[in-house]
C-alpha cells in the first residue's frame, strides 16, 4: 500500500502570503496525484489532478508540481477564503486501491 | 452536472449494519466511471472504503473488505454501501463520489456526506 505523507500538519500565514504544501510519496505514483481542499462542514473539493492540471472553475494562484514521490500545492497570494485544510490524494492500479493524505491545514496567522 | 445524494440512518447499534443508498442524478451510473464510498471520522481525515462500476465489479479497502459490500441499482441510478458489525469506530461522515479519469483516477464529484453514529 502507498503511503502519503503531508508536511507540514499545520500552516499559519496571514491572507496574501504564499502557502507551500508538501506530500511524499512512500513509492512513485508517476505524476498521477491530486489535491483537495476541504472547508468546515463541507465535502472536499478537487484542486489539482495530474499533478499539475488545475480542475474546472479553480483559480490561477492554485498550482501544483511534482512527480514520483515529491509534490508540491502552492497558493501564491492566500485568500481569506483558501484557509482550510488540504488533501493529497492517488489512486493504485493494482491492487486498486485510493490512499489520502493525513491533510495540511491553512490557518490564518 | 452530476449531483450525489446519500441517504440513510443516522444512528447504527454497535454490531449492526449500516446501510447508505447514494442517488445519482445529471448523468448515468452506467457511465465509465467507478462509483466510491469514502468516510471521514469526526476530526479526522479521508479513508476509502471502496469503488464500484456499473458492471458490478467492486474494488474495497483491505481493512474493510471483510465487512464491506457496495451493490449498484441502475434501474433506480444509485448504488449503496453495507457495512457490518459496527463499532464507534465506524462514526464517521460518509461520502459517495463519482471518479474522474484523466491520466489517474481522481474524485470529481462528491455528495455532500451523511454523519452515521455508532450507539447504543
């Protein structure tokens, strides 16, 4: 089973300063990982998927990088609305099965 | 757009069986897409519990395979979750998702999660 590790547990920063999120992964997944931002109350929501590609609807200064075991969720200039917490997810093949990340949570300084 | 609904009790005995339907509307459940249940402790973060297609093949979590079973209905375009022999350690928000395939498999759509306690 892979193994997805987020640093750090919990980010304080102050609305327009940069927030960089990190998730290993405990054996290569490709580039095949994606991210969820989670607000109180509320179902999670896809960011990121393929590593890189930002899904419908996602604002510009939500980015990812990565591939094999590192990936990186960068929010350039925080919005009072991006403090929340926040999921890498990926997905085996074989045997099928979906592990997540214990999650990063954005809170405001 | 493809909404998710999950319904059900909300309060489960110890050592019962919770059962969740999830109503799929804007769009088939015979779509080429796997159908998920996914589960959320209070505080706590996301465990799959396991995916199903529209052909009945089913994927669980290993920790959960001996008790889990998801069936689909596409004659009522929903599918459900079983759970057996619960414990408080099964109080969670329970999600049903629709997948996204691009290069990987991702969650793009969700419900908008059910709480189930485990009680006496």
């Amino acid at each position: 089973e892979i193994v997805l590790t987020q640093s750090p547990a919990t980010l304080s920063l102050s609305p327009g300063e940069r927030a960089t999120l990190s998730c290993r992964a405990s054996q290569s997944v490709s580039s095949y990982l994606a991210w969820y931002q989670q607000k109180p109350g509320q179902a999670p929501r896809l960011l990121i998927y393929d590593a890189s590609n930002r899904a419908t609807g996602i604002p510009a200064r939500f980015s990812g990088s990565g591939s094999g075991t590192d990936f990186t969720l960068t929010i350039s200039s925080l919005e009072p609305e991006d403090f929340a917490v926040y999921y890498c997810q990926q997905r085996s093949n074989w045997p099928p099965s979906w592990t997540f990340g214990q999650g990063t949570k954005v809170e405001i300084k | 757009q493809v909404q998710l609904q999950e319904s059900g009790p909300g309060l489960v005995k110890p050592s019962g069986t919770l059962s969740l339907t999830c109503a799929v509307s804007g769009g088939s459940i015979s779509s080429s897409n796997w159908w998920s249940w996914i589960r959320q402790p209070p505080g706590k973060g996301l465990e799959w519990i396991g995916e199903i297609y529209h052909s009945g093949s089913t994927n669980y979590n290993p920790s959960l395979k001996s008790r889990v079973t998801i069936s689909v209905d596409k004659s009522k375009n929903q599918f459900s979750l079983k759970l057996s022999s619960v414990t408080a350690a099964d109080t969670a928000v329970y999600y049903c998702a629709r997948t996204l395939y691009s290069s990987g498999w991702y969650v793009g759509y969700w419900g908008q999660g059910t709480l189930v306690t485990v009680s006496s």
